[in-house]
C-alpha cells in the first residue's frame, strides 16, 4: 500500500517536472530545465525591501524560478550563516553583508567560482570579491562615504554651504563657525567607529592596512582630537557614555554636519518622513579631502566603503547552478541598479540615468552637489580581502577606543598597533 | 538516634510530608530583628530604601524611556522623565508584533525546561549526594568541567549535531539544550549535603527504598533550593537570546528576547523606545514569579519538619 | 525540641552512619548500589552526556587542529598552545581575566552573603526588597549598560559629582581610563550579580537549624559569634556552590564586559571569553579559539578542584 502510494507520487513528480520543462524548453536553452527555488539570505526584510525587489523583478523574466528569502538577524548575521553552512543548511545564494568575512567562507570552500559571469562595465566593489584572481561574488550595492549637512544650521550660523572644494583644514574651520555661530547644536557629529577616522585615514593617503605600518593615522587622529578638544563635536567619552546615535544627531538637529556612508540617505527621509527626525532641509557634499588635487567638482574625491554583494553555495545542487548565476547577473546588471535606486539604495553600478531615478524619490536633496557627491568618488574598499583583515581590524579598533578616550596618546597607540600586528597577525 | 526516628515517624505521616513545603513556619521573629530598637530599625529601612532605589535605577530609566519617542531616548544630559508621556509605544510594540505568540511560546519552553531540569538535576542529585559508587568523583567533576567551557566555543559543534538529529528549528532543541545542564545537579546536591543523613538512615531502617528517600524525605526538604533553582532556570531561559538565535529560525517558534530584538531591529534603525516597551512588559511575569517564589525563602523551613 | 545535632555531624558523610555490612556480602552491596546511584544519574546523564559532553570533547580535540568550522581540521599537535604562549592579546586577556575575578570573587560573595543575611529576617516588605535586589540580575543588559555609562560618565556622571563633593579633587575616568575602566566593570557586575547569589545563599540559609541559634544565645555568643560559629558552618556547602560557580563564572565573563566596553578602551578589559569569541566568529581560526577554550578550562577546573579538596578537609 505504502510502496504502491511513493510510486504514484514519484510518477506525479516525474510529470510535473516533464511538463514544466516542456512548457519553458522553448524560450530560451540557457533557461534551467524545470521549475527551480533558491534560497537567498537576507536580513530585515521589512525595512531592507532590496532582496525582495530583486527576487520579484528576477521572478517576473525567469518565471521558472522562485527566489526564496531566508531571513537572518542583522546583527548575527555572519554567525548564523556561519552556523548553517557548517551544519549543511546554507542558503544557495550568500549575501555577502561583510566583506571581512568575504575569505572565511572563500578559505572554506563555501563559495563557488563564479568567474564565468560577465559584469557590466563600471560597476563599483568587484574587486572586494576577488581571490587570487578568481571571482567568488558579485556586487550589487556599493555605498560610499559622504559629509551629510544641514542646511538650515549653515544658514543660521551664517556659514558658506560645503561647495566641493574642501579639505579636511575648510572643514574644521566650518565646524568651529558652526558652533560659535550656533550657540548650542554643535558643528559636527563624529560616530564611534573606527572607520570614521581610519576609513578616511586609509582611503585618502592610499595607505594598506596590511602593512602594519600605522604612522599615517597620526595627523588624521590629532585633528579629530582638536575638534572635539575645542568643543566643535561631541567628545567621544560622552558620546559613548550616552549611547549617542548618529541618526539622532543629525535628525534632531544636534550637529551641523555629518560624515557617515549614502546608506543614510533612506534612513533620513523616512525617519522625516515618519517625523523621528526633525523637518529640514539637507544635502550631500564630497567628503573633504587631503589636499586640493583631489577637491573640486572636477576632481574625483577619494572616499571608502564596502560592496553588498551575492555569492553561490559550493554546496549548491547542480541543477540549480545556472539559475543562480543568472539571478547574480541580474542583481550586478543596470536593470537592477534602476530598481535598486528606486528604493533610496546606492547600487554597484551607477549612471546618469541612476543617479535620476535615485534623485527623483520624494524626500531627497535636489541640489547638484549632492548629486555629484552621491555619484562621483574613487572609492577605496574599507576592507581589504584578505584572511588577515579581521584581525587587523580588531587591532586597529583597539587602537581607535584607546585614542579616542584620551587614555593614550596617539603615537604610543600607532606604536602598540604596530607591535601588535606584526606579533599577532604576521605581515606579508 | 530513636528521637529522629520518632520525627521520621511524623515525617511518614500521610500529608505530612506535603504539609512541610506549604504550610507557613510559626509566626516568629527573627534570631537578629529581635534586638533591634525603633530607631535602629527605621535606620535599617531607610538604608534599604536606598539600596533598592540603587538596585531599580536602571530599570526605572528603561521604563521611563520606553515613555519617550525614539531620537529622545539617548541625549545630554540624562533625561530621566520625558516631558510627554508616548504611550503608543505600547500600544506599537503590542498590536504590530506578535508579543502574544512570543510570551506563549516563551512560558511553554520556560516551564518546560525548569520542570525538566528540577526534576532529573535533583534525581541525578541524589545518586552523586547519597549513593556511593566508582567513579562517581570524577563523573560529578566532569559535570561541574562542562559548566567551566564558554558555549560559544562548542556551540558549532552542538549546532550540527542537533541539526544531524533534525530537532534544530523547533522547541526540542531549547530544550534539550537547557534541560540538562550541569548546574541544576551541582546545586541540588550542595544542598542535600546539608540535609541530615540520620534522616535517611531511618527511613531506611522504615524499610523505604532510595527512591523513596528521594521522593518522600529529600524532595519535601529542599523546597527552598528547588525553589531557587526553579527561579534561576525559568529567568535564564526567559531571558536567553543566543540559544534561541541560533536555533529557533521559524517566526511562529519566537521567544520573547529573540522577538523584539528582531521586531526593533526591523525599523531603519534600533528603536529603543519600542524596545524597552517590549522589555517592560517581558520582565512583568518573572516579577510575578519571583514575588509568589522568594514566599518559600523563609527560615527553618527545612528543619521544621524535625521537629515532630 | 529534641535533636542540637552539631553542624558538623550533621553534614557527616553517609557511610560514617551507616553500619558495616558482613564482608561476603559487601561486594554485592556495593554493585547494588553502584546500579542504583547510576539509575538516579542516568536520566541526565543522557541528555548531558550527548548534548553537553560531545560537544565540548568534540572542541576539545579541535584545540590541536586548525579548525575552520567547514569541516576542514587538520591536526596540528600543540601548535595553537605554542602560538597562545607567544600572543600579546592572549596575555592580556589572560592577565585582565584573573584581575576582574580576584576583585569580582569576594566582592561579590561579601556582598551577596549581607544581602541574603539582612533579608532572611522577618522585615515588613521583605518580598519587595528582595525582588528589588534581583532586579538588576533580570533587567536588560542593554538598559544597564545604558545607564551605568551614564552613571560612570568623568565629566557629568553622578558618582563624579558625589567624589567631587567630598572633596577628592581628581575623580576616576572609569570607562574612559584603562586603569580604572576593570573595577568600573566589576562594580557593575558585582552590582548585577548579586541577586543571583543571593536567592542561592538564602536557600542555604534555610538549612540552618533554629535550635542551633537558640543554643548559641544561651550560651551567650554575641551575633558576631553566632554568624562565625553556627551560621557558616552550616551554610559550607552551598558556600562551596557559590563560589565555585562565582568562580567558574568569573573566568567565562563574557555579555556585560561586551555591551559596556567592548574590551576597551584599547585592551585594558579584554577577558578570555572575548578573545575566543574575536578568535572563532571574527577571526574564522577556530581551532585556535578552541585551544584558547581549553586553557580557560583548565584554569577554571584546577581552581575548582583546589576549592573541592578545601572544602573537604574542612567538613571532616
């Protein structure tokens, strides 16, 4: 009875997957044979909607194949995908939400060479996803960092707008204006990451982190420690004594100014939206730089960040390989980065097309600068891929805690670091 | 010797035994509240008063900031009553979440786990307190040598395992995972070490077996460490947020923790307000719990029942 | 008002009561009871020994491989026990790791043992007191470390100002200095923890015989005399839990330091639970977190060990 019963429902899969096929065979060969689902690891999926955009758009061409969203916490997210490609149960498609980690699941042989996969011309972060020149992923999002300001305090101090000319000296000169000019909201806010000092650090003087070599970091650290000495930002022992956030910050008008990455673009539109942040006016201008060869709207400003971007399970079933790398075709394709403007999102690929589709959402700046600040930059990856950037990195914010508090002073700390790299960590 | 049998005796009485952990001790003051004078007293309460305003700061701040609106909560100086009161916090965290579905499925693993790890620690509490066998020892320091290993470290390997067994993503694995710990043992059998072994030896002479030892002598006598250990699993399990992260993945088996973690981590950005909403009314039950359990923590409980 | 059994009888070992059994019969009598012990243990030792046990021999045998969690382990011998031998940050954490538990340890046993004696009395609103003192222990670890930053803050924190009043002129950093940013944890984990140890003293609390008390104040012992003479006696073995389990604890210390400081500021409240977890989910060398995991286990259980042969020889 039971036997009989698994040979029917074998038969009935058997047609079903016959029928299917035929139904697809026509329209193109390098379609997958029979309907396919993939899974797809994602987080926040109510407020990050890009991995549902894609699976819909992706969907609607391949109507053959079903896009699956597995949700993960935002904040473990590399633990539990770590967790479920060990214990065999990993997505087919790895969003690679940290490049950090890029190597880990390389060196584990947890993702599939997927050199074959043409990528348009342009597109930002590819190289995040290279191994001994082989291509293991590819970008989808890139965003970069921006100095956020507001216009309305700029106004009211009686401050000249950013203009896309200044180094880092024009901006510690506005934030002292601000403040004075301001009498309470402060010039600038500065987040409590490494990266807000060090990204730059790194990006701007061209410096590799794996070098173990920290002597750079110097002047960038004694500005930063000026700044917050003179009272023109909120020192970081009361920031982290308070829990500050920078969208508060910013949102509520407590700082003028605010280096932090295009990903915030959406956060603060909807949180005016929503009236969590305050109702006023803003815009987007390059990150100051170094010196003036690089200032200018036409100049290209150097600024950092890291590519989203989608990898394929090693483990995946062989069936399923071909789809899978149409959909990273898709997601690194100028279809997708349309979509992905659409959504307030800084796609890999940008164009002047882009660029007016991700202006044109309500809410956004309308000035050029911000437009050229959003889409003009030589962005250097925040993470090189390598296996020792974590522990670089972690050396590298022990340092940052230690300046930034006041409890060491720059150059022993760079010396520390530097020690500690070459003990721990190893230099090639 | 025939004095303790005489209070076995009593001891063996039907309903007696059930007598000994409900019925409330003599009215009595205590060995040292006695001495004290008005004044010393009024002393000693304004000391706890302070104390316990020291002891619930931190909590009435995160109540008071569940009052507040989101980019208000962290600010200079501390704020530690909002100018207006936002209650549709609550009314936000209860009706766009599954709070409900969360406490539910929290409470089932809760009690749960505590009955399990009560029942088989205090079993397995008794062989390594009273019965004496080789190896037992080492067996008992391999127990205490497992709660020494971070979980971090072996939670990989536990993770396969039980996703190898396919309980991982449902109830099961919380509770396997919880159920059985080591800690629930060590603590039961510190604590029959300190209940009198003459005890025992009459109910044996009685002609009570080892199981009947365990049911009917050292059970009804360590009502306060099960009641300690009670309260200890059920708070550590309602609060735990790492177990349930890695292996509960399906949004109908959500615990509390995980819940509104998720559920603020969901927003564009943490929402603290409306998770401190969502705190404030997970830590109502365990309060409830804990008021209706620390009853038992009254003194001579134990040895009330020796005294015929 | 019969048994004044003396503490010391009272927590006598078993077999001391016992009567000696005739010699041909003892073997039998033994294997007997070993089958019977193993029946009391055998429920747990299921789910323990599978869940538990396997799991943490399974680590321990990845302590001597290069472990990448993927299913690569390549057997290295000891050289992740050489390579912890020669790592600053392995120092470091090792160093702060004794350093937090030589303070937390007996503060925080001190202070639970207060607590858990001031309110075992007979208090009007003892039940509220109580629950007051287990609060922090269930109180989000986010909004304590939230308010503690606030608490510990150089310039405007509260503690600050009260230094400042009474006359000490250079208060502490606290979190912002690497000297005193450990005793700032301590005082929050001594803070938090306290509740916790104290609901396990006030069951070992109940254990004390009235009788004893009673006896004591005839024979005119002061509160002092009667806490030293009978109350601790009585209370050793769930004394020898406590700090046991403090001590375990304190080794593994791990969420608080985490949210409050992240290790910082630099290294200076790094502990060995933190560098395992950087080594494992950060860092993607697990079999060295492993061996990282190892020494602190070894650690734990020869302090435990220590404390196992104290306590014996104290009860007898």
């Amino acid at each position: 009875m039971k036997r009989k019963l698994a040979v029917v429902v074998g038969l009935a899969v058997v047609a079903s997957l016959s029928l299917a096929a035929c139904s697809s065979g026509d329209s193109a060969t390098t379609e997958p044979s029979g309907p396919v689902t993939l899974s797809l690891s994602g987080w926040s999926l109510d407020t990050t909607p890009e991995f549902q955009v894609l699976a819909d758009a992706f969907h609607e061409q391949n109507d053959d194949v079903t896009i699956e969203l597995k949700e993960y916490d935002p904040a473990e997210y590399n633990t539990l995908v770590t967790a479920d490609l060990a214990a065999g149960s990993g997505p087919d498609i790895i969003t690679q939400k940290e490049v950090k980690y890029v190597t880990t699941f390389q060196e584990g042989g947890q993702l599939l060479d997927v050199s074959d996969i043409e990528l348009p011309e342009g597109i930002g972060g590819a190289s995040s996803y290279e191994v001994d020149g082989v291509q293991y992923g590819v970008p989808y999002r890139q965003d970069s960092w921006v100095l956020f300001y507001n216009k309305a305090l700029f106004d009211q101090a009686g401050v000249a707008y950013p203009d896309g000319t200044w180094t880092w000296d024009d901006y510690d000169a506005a934030a002292a204006d601000l403040t004075a000019g301001l009498g309470g909201a402060k010039g600038s806010y500065m987040h409590r990451w490494q990266s807000v000092v060090q990204g730059f650090a790194n990006a701007q003087t061209g410096a590799d982190i794996l070098d173990g070599d920290y002597g750079y970091l110097e002047d960038y650290y004694d500005r930063v420690l000026s700044l917050q000495d003179s009272g023109a930002q909120v020192d970081f022992n009361t920031s982290s004594a308070n829990s500050l956030t920078y969208q508060g910050e910013f949102g509520k008008q407590n700082a003028a100014m605010l280096p932090m990455g295009t990903w915030f673009t959406a956060t603060l539109i909807s949180q005016q939206a929503s009236g969590e942040a305050d109702d006023f006016e803003w815009g987007m201008a390059p990150i100051p730089q170094l010196d003036s060869s690089t200032t200018g709207t036409d100049e290209t400003p150097v600024t950092f960040g890291d590519p989203t971007g989608f990898s394929i399970n090693a483990n995946i079933d062989d069936e399923k390989v071909a789809a899978a790398k149409e959909f990273l075709t898709f997601a690194a394709s100028e279809e997708a980065a349309q979509l992905l403007a659409g959504i307030g999102i800084t796609p890999a690929l940008t164009n002047d097309a882009v660029v007016e589709t991700y202006f044109a959402v309500d809410g956004a700046p309308t000035d050029e600068l911000s437009a050229f600040a959003w889409s003009t930059h030589d962005t250097f990856p925040e993470n090189p891929t390598s296996n020792k950037t974590a522990a670089v990195q972690g050396i590298l914010g022990d340092l940052h805690t230690a300046v930034m508090s006041g409890s060491v002073d720059v150059k022993t700390a760079i010396a520390e670091a530097e020690d500690r790299v070459a003990n721990e960590v190893g230099t090639d | 010797m025939s004095n303790l049998t005489e209070a076995m005796v009593t001891i063996e009485r039907p309903g007696g035994l059930r007598k000994l952990g409900s019925s409330a001790p003599r009215p009595r003051r205590a060995a040292g509240a006695s001495k004290l004078r008005p004044a010393g007293r009024i002393l000693m309460y304004v000391l706890l008063a302070i104390a316990a305003i020291g002891l619930l700061a931190p909590f009435f701040w995160m109540v008071m900031s569940s009052l507040k609106t989101a980019n208000e909560v962290f600010s200079v100086p501390i704020v530690w009553i909002p100018e207006t009161f936002v209650w549709q916090n609550y009314v936000d965290i209860w009706t766009e979440s599954n709070m409900l579905t969360w406490i539910r499925n929290t409470l089932f693993l809760a009690v749960s786990v505590t009955f399990l790890q009560v029942l088989t620690g205090s079993f397995a509490a008794y062989g390594f307190a009273r019965m004496r066998f080789p190896g037992r020892d080492v067996l008992f320091l391999v127990y205490v040598g497992t709660i020494a290993v971070p979980w971090q470290s072996y939670m990989i390997p536990q993770f396969i395992l039980l996703s190898d067994l396919k309980v991982s993503n449902t109830f099961w694995s919380i509770i396997l995972l919880q159920a059985f710990g080591a800690f629930g043992v060590f603590l039961m059998k510190q604590y029959y070490e300190t209940i009198p072994e003459e005890l025992s030896e009459a109910a044996r002479l009685d002609g009570l077996s080892e199981y009947g030892i365990w049911r009917r002598i050292m059970l009804p006598l360590s009502i306060p460490a099960i009641a300690s250990l009670s309260l200890l699993t059920f708070v550590n399990t309602w609060n735990d947020y790492l177990g349930p992260l890695i292996y509960l993945r399906d949004p109908d088996l959500w615990t509390i923790q995980l819940g509104l973690k998720s559920f603020v981590s969901n927003l564009y950005d943490t929402n603290y307000a409306l998770l401190f909403a969502g705190l404030t009314i997970s830590v109502i039950p365990i309060a409830i719990i804990f008021l209706l359990g620390q009853k038992y923590f009254v003194e001579g409980i134990a040895t009330s029942g020796m005294k015929g | 008002m019969t048994t004044t059994a003396a503490p010391e009888t009272g927590i006598a070992t078993p077999a001391a009561s016992a009567a000696p059994p005739p010699r041909r019969r003892r073997s039998a009598l033994r294997r007997r009871n070993a089958l019977i012990g193993w029946s009391f243990i055998l429920p747990n030792f299921l789910g323990f020994g599978f869940l538990t046990l396997v799991p943490v021999l399974i680590l321990f045998y990845m302590a001597f491989t290069n472990w990448n969690v993927f299913g690569k382990a390549d057997w290295v011998g000891i050289a992740n026990f050489q390579r912890l031998l020669g790592d600053g940050s392995f120092h470091t954490a090792f160093w702060n790791t004794l350093y937090y538990s030589a303070l937390h340890i007996p503060l925080t046993i001190a202070v639970s043992l207060g607590l858990a004696l001031l309110l075992n009395q007979k208090l009007r609103g003892v039940a509220f007191f109580r629950t007051a003192a287990f609060f922090p222990y269930i109180t989000s670890i986010v909004a304590i470390a939230v308010v503690w930053n606030l608490l510990f803050s150089p310039d405007y924190g509260p503690i600050n100002e009260v230094l400042r009043a009474i006359g000490i002129e250079n208060p502490p950093g606290w979190l912002t200095s690497q000297e005193w940013a450990m005793p700032a944890v301590v005082i929050v984990s001594t803070w938090r923890d306290m509740g916790y140890y104290m609901i396990l003293l006030l069951a070992g609390l109940q254990t004390v015989p009235r009788e004893l008390y009673e006896a004591a104040r005839v024979d005119g012992a002061n509160a002092w005399q009667r806490f030293v003479n009978v109350t601790l006696p009585c209370l050793r073995p769930t004394m020898f839990f406590v700090t046991v389990m403090l001590t375990i604890n304190s080794f593994k210390v791990f969420d608080l330091i985490l949210v409050m400081t992240d290790g910082g500021p630099g290294q200076a409240t790094l502990v060995l639970s933190q560098f395992i977890y950087r080594k494992g989910f950060e860092e993607s060398q697990f079999g060295y977190a492993s061996s990282a995991a190892v020494v602190l286990f070894l650690l734990c259980i020869v302090v435990t060990i220590i404390q196992f042969f104290w306590n014996k020889r104290r009860s007898v």
